[in-house]
C-alpha cells in the first residue's frame, strides 16, 4: 500500500528523475544545434498533411534526401488538413511541435508572432533561386519564418468543349468586368440555364483581395487593420447585383445540393475563378477532356492585381534541437531539381528556378506552369501573410455572399454584417 | 390476442347484436397499429437512408459520388472501392489501420469494465470518510469538458516521453477515469440487495471474495452495456489518437478514413466510403453479439427498481 509520504517520495523522485533526463535532451546544444555523423546520425521529425499521393512522394524525397546526407535520418508523419491545425496548436502549447512542417500561409502569421516558428534568416537557406517578390509571404517584421515550396496564382478556368458546343468564342483573358459579366450572361442565355456561366465570383475572397489590388488598395494595412472600407465591399457585391437569380449565376440551393462537389467539377458552370493548382482534382471531379486557364477580369488592363501566392511553405519549429538538420532538409525540399521531378506539380508549380527548370512537365502539369509563365508580366509583390485569424474571416465572407445570395441579407446588411465581424475579430487579436 | 377477442364476441349470450363496441375498438386499434406501423416505418426508413446511401455509393466509381448523380445504385457497379481501401495509405496496410483500432477498442473494454466495477463498489458498498465528496468530485469531472483538459494532459504525456504510445489512450481507462461508467455501476450496485452481501459476510466473505463471487455475476448487464458503449466510443474516437499519435503505422481506423480525402488536391470518395462501410463492420457485429444483453440489462433493471 502506498501511504501519503510514500506517495510524496515517489512523486518527487518521479519529477526529478524527468527532469534529468531533460537535462540530457537538451545538453550539448550549440548555435547550430546537435549535429550527426553517417554512423551516429540525428532524427529529425516532419510532418504534412495530405492524402496518399503526396504521401508516396513525400516518402521518395526523403529517401532520396537521407541517402545524400547519411548523418541525417528524416522521421516523416502525416495527416489529413483539419487535424493537422488542431494537432498543431496542441503541441505548440505543449512545446512539442516537429521540427520541420510543412505550412499554409493562413497559419504563417499565427505562429510566428507567437515565436513557436524558428526565423530561418539565422540558419543557411539558399533562395537566390527564388523570385523576390514572391519572399515576403514567408516573412513578418522582417524574419523569415517560412520558405514557399511552391506557388499559385488565381486563374479563370474555362470548359472548352462546353463552350464550343454553345457556340460561344473561348476568352482571350483580356476582359472588363462588364466583359466578364456579358460572357457569363450568355452561357447562361445560350445554354437555355442547363448550364450555368459560373458561381458568384464576388463570394470568393482572394477575386475581392485581387480586385482591390487593381484599384490599388491593399487587404490588410501592415498592423494587421482593414485597408478597405464598407464601401469598396458593397461596391464589389454589386458588380454582380444584375446576375444574382438569373442563368448568369448558380443559385446558392443548387451549390449546397452537388456539395461536397464543386459546381465546375459537377459541370453545371461553365467556368469558376480559383487557384491554378485546382486543375487536377477538376479534371478528375468532372471527366472533362481538357480545361483551360486565363487571367481574372480588371478594368485596367496594367493592373491585373495578380500576383504568386506560395501554395505552401516549409517551416522549422523554434525549439528544435537540429537547427542545422533542419535548414539542410528544408533546403533540400525547396530546391533540389529531383524533388521537383518527384512532386511535380502536386504541391503547386515550384518556386525555385533550380527546382522548376530541373523538372519536366506534362500534360496537365504543363497548363499550369505555362499559365503562370503566361502572367509573368503582370505579377507584383505577393501580399504579407494574412493577419491571425484569417480563416475565420475568409469562411465569414463566403458565408455572408452566400446569404446575399439567397436573398437573406442586402448588400448593405452583408457588409455591414461582415465589417462587425471583422472588427470584433481584429480587437481580440490585437 | 385478437382471435380470442373475436371468439368471445361470437358466443350466443351476445344479446346486442347492432352495437359491438368490443369489435368496434378491435378495429380502430388495428387501423391505430397499422398508422403506427406504417409511421415508424417511415421513420427507419428516414434513419437508415444515410446508412444505405453509404453502403450503394461504396460500389459506384468515384466520379459518379455527390454532385450531379442522384441515383442510389450506379450501373457500374464495382469493388474497386473496397481494393483501393484495403490498398492502405502512404505504405501503411489498412489492416494496420484495423488492428491498431481493435487493440485500443479492446483496451478500453478491458481497462474501463475492471477500473471502474472496482471503483464502483467502492463507492456503493465500503464506508470510508469522505466517500461522499469523492463521488461528487467524480461526478463533477463529468461536467469537465474535454477541451479543457486536452492541453494540460498532453504537456504531462509529452514530459513523461509518452507522447506516439498508446499509453495516453488507454491509461485513463484503466484508472477508471471514465466517471460516466462508474457512475452507471454505482446507480446498478445500489439497486442490487443488500442482504445478498450481508448473508456472505455472516458466512465470512471479505470486500475480495464478496466482489468477485457476488456483485460481478449480478453486475453482468451493467458490464456488458459499459463493455459496448466503451468500444464505441473508442472505435470512433478520432480527437486522442489525432492528438497523441504521430506515427501512421499507429493510426487507428477514424484517423486513416481522413487521409482519403485531401482537398487541397483529388479526393477519394469512394474509397473513404468504402472503408467506412468495413470500418462499420466490427462496431455492427459487437452491437449485434451484444444487444439482447443491453435489453435484458434494461429490464432486469426495471424489475429491481
């Protein structure tokens, strides 16, 4: 039986005991970090989300990486999207994040005002390969925090076949809005409403975030407030006041009813702005033979407010023990030309010049990184990472378009609704 | 029932032969049933819709699953789902994926049916001081969600190294952290005799053999709806693996179904649905090994009442 100071006892010989053998974790740590040899190499930890395919690739990149650097071991872990933030902000208040993660830019800033990321500007990264104005999504107050693996840009995507057999030109990619709209209209017209010409492109955040970079405003000003007022949102929901309800524009019953499915990918629209990288699962959701790219609408043909949006990024966590593991693998992830031809583009178009050039595309792969090489000219610096809580604000605008949609809010009562939810958001976070 | 009912009403003594209430109400009560019937029938079919939808589209091709495709059976009806699913994720097998979830499910029946009878005669049976504040702070734990406690518990499992173990998971059901069990076999033990352990204390039994030879066999129902509602819980449970598992080796079942559908690329409906369908499997054929135990644990509960 075990009576109270015995009990005590245990306890504090139990304590003491974990906190030697702490001591041992963390002795040794120099600037660098531990550092391994080919016979007695260290482990470091990476974690992705993802689902089989990256898996496989994921794989193949580290054995190719552990081959080429034997003191280094590479302990991979994966899991789906959703849990992986909340595994995440777990062992980050636990202290027990991996040592290299790959990251999305929506959780960039989070963490990195928190110091749970290690700046990468004191480890060595080569990013002389890299476009400069694509760096700063991966930095916050001048550290770097995360080195994008790859990119996107946003894209009207288009059905060809679908087109044609409507009679309707395909689009040159250089529109108005009111160009736009027209186009939308007749699809609509044409197709007698068995297709529709696209979802509300007003509901999508980064087509507003993109729209307002063509008038020259920026999302979010650099301490994290709105740089937009109520009146360029309820300016940008009327740009497509004239379609809501007509064949122009899916309604937001028949959206909810193909879900989990993408209108385009159930091939009720015949065309939908996104990210570039969604080519693949289109193509697979709708069967369709091909699918095409063109730049989004704007009304000043200099300024298509476009810009490289890093599809991911890799990041290190600010207790690792393996500083210089850490860097030489992320490194290793970003630039290496075998890497590339291992992902291809599944991860994005690589944002490396080494790693892009070092691989061969094909079929889809190759729309993809030829649209982005098609935009080059009118790409400019990418925005700073979105501010903390971002998600909530990007899934509170879909939702709000949404009731515009559905006739449930005006146009003054979405903005109004949406602005009282950004600003209550903002002043927590502050 | 009713031919008696109608054998009564044809005998001759019947001396008003207009007016038959008992016939009258024999009919409204067999159109009452039919409306019954037909009512809850209704109703299953509602519940059980999801169930088939699930099961149909495991045999459709992925293209044809959600948006436009409304039919139920698809013409191209096939397995290919269910040899995707049993393909396994990243390298890891999917029969991996099941025998880490049976080992925890097993676990948690074992560990939560011996810690928590234990525990529970304790608190029914032995007077010891403060018995009555234990048991209500062990019912206040009750009204402790679990989010509260996720991150304290993971910093203590991650300081003792234990962080990619199954010991998190199962621990706590071992030590009867589980206050809804022992409350469940506490409320069971009350109703059970006081004289049955009395009469073996006379006879010379201690707390051990009183336990083992009285209250255990008489607890049967009890333990057997803590055994299935344990494996349940525990064969679903997708928040404590996703947290303390690192490794996909370990990964049980409701974190793998997750990793077929990714939508940053192409996701795989059908083979998620497919192995939904296997994942559904063990839980169906516990429940049905184990049900008439639940019904008689509820009735003999009633009796004692």
């Amino acid at each position: 039986m075990i009576n109270r100071r015995n009990f005590l006892t245990t306890v504090a010989v139990g304590t003491a005991s974990a906190a030697a053998l702490a001591a041992c974790g963390t002795g040794g740590g120099t600037s660098a970090g531990e550092t391994g040899s080919a016979e007695n190499p260290v482990t470091i930890n990476y974690t992705w989300w993802g689902n089989d395919d990256r898996a496989e690739r994921t794989r193949k990149a580290i054995a190719l990486f552990e081959s080429k650097n034997p003191d280094i071991k590479v302990n991979g872990n994966f899991t789906d999207f959703a849990g992986y933030w909340q595994k995440r902000a777990t062992e980050a208040a636990g202290g027990g994040l991996p040592d290299v993660m790959q990251w999305d830019l929506s959780y960039l800033r989070d963490y990195g005002q928190r110091n749970q990321l290690l700046d990468l500007g004191t480890v060595k990264i080569n990013t002389d390969a890299f476009d400069k104005s694509l760096l700063p999504s991966g930095q916050i107050r001048g550290k770097t925090y995360g080195i994008p693996t790859s990119t996107n840009a946003f894209a009207v995507y288009y059905d060809p076949a679908k087109l044609a057999t409507l009679g309707i030109a395909e689009p040159t990619g250089k529109w108005t809005y009111k160009e736009f709209n027209d186009f939308l209209t007749e699809v609509g017209t044409k197709s007698k409403s068995a297709i529709f010409g696209s979802t509300d492109y007003t509901g999508v955040w980064w087509m507003f975030n993109i729209w307002l970079r063509q008038n020259n405003i920026e999302a979010f000003t650099e301490d994290g407030k709105l740089g937009f007022t109520k009146d360029d949102m309820k300016k940008w929901w009327n740009q497509t006041a004239g379609l809501r309800g007509t064949p122009a524009i899916i309604t937001e019953e028949r959206v909810t009813q193909l879900a989990p499915k993408s209108p385009f990918g159930s091939n009720v629209t015949a065309t939908e702005v996104t990210w570039d990288n969604f080519m693949a699962g289109y193509l697979a959701d709708s069967g369709a033979k091909e699918l095409k790219l063109v730049p989004v609408p704007s009304d000043d043909p200099d300024n298509l407010g476009l810009f490289l949006k890093p599809s991911m990024l890799m990041v290190a966590s600010a207790k690792t023990k393996f500083k210089d593991a850490a860097a030489r693998f992320i490194d290793f992830m970003v630039n290496d030309p075998e890497v590339g031809q291992i992902f291809k583009t599944s991860r994005g178009v690589p944002a490396s010049k080494t790693q892009r050039d070092g691989t061969t595309f094909e079929g889809t792969d190759k729309l993809v990184v030829d649209y982005e090489k098609s935009i080059e000219q009118y790409l400019k610096e990418a925005p700073e990472p979105p501010i903390v809580g971002f998600g909530t604000l990007e899934a509170s605008f879909k939702r709000v378009s949404s009731d515009l949609n559905y006739g449930k809010l005006t146009i003054d009562g979405a903005a109004d609704a949406w602005f009282k939810e950004a600003e209550d958001l903002i002043k927590q976070n502050a | 029932m009713t031919t008696t009912a109608t054998t009564t009403e044809s005998t001759p003594d019947a001396q008003v032969p207009n007016y038959n209430p008992k016939s009258e109400s024999a009919g409204a009560k067999r159109a009452k049933s039919t409306l019954f019937h037909i009512v809850a029938l209704a109703l299953t079919a509602v519940v059980l819709y999801p169930g088939l939808w699930m099961i149909a589209s495991s045999f459709k091709p992925n293209a044809e699953i959600g948006g436009t495709n409304t039919s139920l059976w698809s013409n191209n009806f096939s397995f290919d789902n269910f040899v995707t699913a049993m393909e396994g994720i990243g390298g890891v097998s999917t029969l991996t994926f099941f025998t880490n979830s049976l080992i925890l499910a097993v676990g948690a029946v074992v560990g939560t049916v011996l810690s928590a009878s234990v525990s529970a005669y304790a608190f029914a049976r032995i007077k010891f001081p403060g018995r009555s504040i234990f048991f209500g702070m062990m019912i206040a734990t009750l009204l402790l969600p679990f989010h509260v406690v996720i991150i304290p518990q993971y910093i203590v499992f991650q300081q003792l190294g234990l962080i990619d173990t199954y010991v998190p998971l199962l621990i706590g059901k071992f030590l009867a952290a589980d206050a809804f069990f022992v409350f469940l076999m506490v409320q069971f033990m009350r109703n059970l005799p006081g004289e049955l352990d009395e009469a073996a204390r006379i006879d010379g039994a201690g707390h051990v053999r009183i336990f083992t030879s009285i209250m255990l066999p008489l607890m049967k129902p009890a333990l057997i709806s803590t055994s299935i509602f344990s494996f349940i819980w525990s064969w679903n449970d997708f928040l404590g693996p996703l947290l303390y598992l690192n490794t996909p080796d370990k990964y049980p079942l409701p974190l793998a179904l997750r990793l077929f559908v990714d939508q940053t690329q192409s996701s795989d409906y059908g083979a998620m649905i497919a192995m939904s369908v296997l994942a559904l499997l063990p839980v169906l054929i516990f429940f049905l090994v184990f049900q008439r135990y639940i019904v008689e644990g509820v009735s003999t509960q009633g009796l004692k009442g």
